[in-house]
C-alpha cells in the first residue's frame, strides 16, 4: 500500500539548477524540491519569493515535489486595458 504523502506551504528562497528549489517551510524548515510533472507540462514558471505547495514523504524530510504555486495577491485583478492594434 502506498504511503500518505505529506502537504507544506512555504517561500521559494533560491532557484537552483535542474528545475530544482530551496524552500523555505511555513513550520521553519528548509527543503530541496523539484517541479512536478504537470508544471512541467503546463509550463508553471516559479520565481523566488513565490508561495508554493510541496509534497514530501514522510520518509524523506529533506526532499520534496513542488505542486502548485499561489497566485501572487499584488497582482492586479481588474479588467485588462483594452489592445489597440495599428494597421498601416
């Protein structure tokens, strides 16, 4: 039977190499953590100081998988302007 994978909140603190991160958890600790499949596929793309959700197994408590990433709350959430496009 599989094992019940764990869920964190926490800070994206540094980018490193290879589609890997070092996060900084919500409960103080500090993980390495690469991109999950379907960010891959969808073409997520995670800044440093992002929000993120990771999956860790409770074997592991070093490593994780980077699952989702928050919408940022200073973005703007207000009609677009309108795109005027010039013909000539």
């Amino acid at each position: 039977m599989k094992e019940e994978l764990i869920q964190f909140e926490g800070l994206v603190t540094e980018i490193l190499p290879e589609a890997r991160y070092r996060i900084q958890l919500d409960v103080g600790h500090e993980i390495i953590a690469y991109t999950a499949g379907k960010m891959r596929k969808h073409r997520i793309k995670t800044l440093a100081g992002d929000r993120v959700t990771v999956e860790m197994s409770p074997y592991d408590l070093e490593r994780g998988r980077l699952i989702f990433r928050h919408k940022d709350e200073r973005a703007p959430t207000g009609p677009r302007p309108a795109r005027r496009f010039f013909r000539r």
